[in-house]
C-alpha cells in the first residue's frame, strides 16, 4: 500500500508538472522579483524495512527550504528531518528487546523543480544527497552509548502544493531514501524508507 501511495504521488506531480508547465507558458510574464523560495514544514509517516519491524513505522517531523533566482524553475533544496518511535518489543530489533526507541535525523542537499510559478496548484519533482544518523536502544542516549551510526545516502521526492493567498502553501510530499548503510550493536542494516507527509509552508 505505502508503494502504491509514493508511486501515485510522484506520478500526479509529473503530470501536473507537465501540464501547469505548458499553461504556465502561455501566460504572459510578470515582472518578477531577484529572488523566491519556499519555506515548508512536514509532518507524516516513514517506512522502513524489516529489519527495524515493529520499530518500522516511525512519526517524522521536517523542514525543507528552496530558493533560485525568481526566473529559475530549478531551485536549490535543503532539508531538515527527525523521526522516532517507541514501543514494548519482544522480537529483536538490532539484537535489543524491552522498551526500545529508535530515533532518525537527516540533513539534505539537492534540487528541486518548481515548473510552475503563477497557477493555484504547484507540482514539483526533486532530487540530491543526504546524511542520516540512525540508533537504537532504551532511551535517545544511544549515540552515546554506542548504539548508533550514520550515512550518507540519495533522496528522491515528488509532491504537489497549493497556493491559497499570497504566500500560504498546503500539500503532500512522497520521499524515498536509498543507499544508506549503518551498523547497530554489531549487526548491520540499512535506514532505507518511503515516506508521505503532509506540508504546510510559505514563499517568498
């Protein structure tokens, strides 16, 4: 089900991309200020893979922020992240059962294309580079306890906003981690996910 909702995401923002890009065109240009952005804030679901089950399906909580010249639909993209979840376990998670949480954060570089600058509906499609820390244990001191790691991966997300006002956004995003590789309490995995989130932001 979490496949079909991230395929569905990025397929629907290719399609408006390309469709609003095609409308955009034909509109005569504004003048336009030196410099727009996007401010916005995620919050949502992450899926990992089995190897973290029944810690697999963590809250997150991020921020992502982009920026160009006004003229560019190619802006930079940086992006924040953090996700966690805690439960009783009695299966191993990375060689630990009890009261366990795992904890994620993650810095971001890339690309995102914003094709569309002037409708109601704002499809966009990005791409780059991450570093992901990852631990595991009874409490978030696991980094110090040695029971956590970090690694450098590649991200791809897709989603849409709409424009409601001047500067308001609200949409969806679907993201998808690859490549990450991290070792906890001497057993090796990965921090691999697909993730929906609702957004809610600002331009600029």
């Amino acid at each position: 089900m979490k496949n079909w909702i991230i395929a569905s995401l990025f397929v629907c923002a290719s399609l408006l991309a390309g469709s609003a890009a095609a409308q955009e065109q034909q509109q005569p240009q504004a003048q336009e200020q030196d410099m727009d952005g996007n401010v916005q804030f995620l919050i949502g679901q992450r899926y990992l893979g089995d190897v973290w089950s029944p810690l697999d399906e963590p809250m997150m909580f991020g921020m992502n922020i982009d920026f160009a010249p006004a003229s560019s639909p190619v802006h930079v993209a940086l992006g924040f992240s953090m996700a966690w979840d805690k439960q009783d376990v009695g299966t191993p998670v990375f060689g630990k059962t009890g009261d366990l949480q795992n904890g994620f954060f993650e810095f971001s570089t890339g690309f995102v294309w914003l094709p569309v600058k002037k409708a109601f509906v704002r499809p966009y499609l990005g791409a780059g580079v991450l570093i992901l820390g990852a631990g595991v244990g009874s409490n978030f001191d696991f980094w110090d306890a040695g029971d956590g790691d970090h690694s450098f991966g590649f991200y791809a997300n897709g989603g849409v906003f709409f424009k409601v006002g001047e500067s308001f956004n609200i949409g969806f995003d679907g993201r998808v981690v690859r490549g990450t590789e991290v070792t906890l309490s001497g057993q090796e995995g990965d921090a691999d996910y697909e993730q929906v989130s609702m957004l809610i932001g600002f331009s600029f």
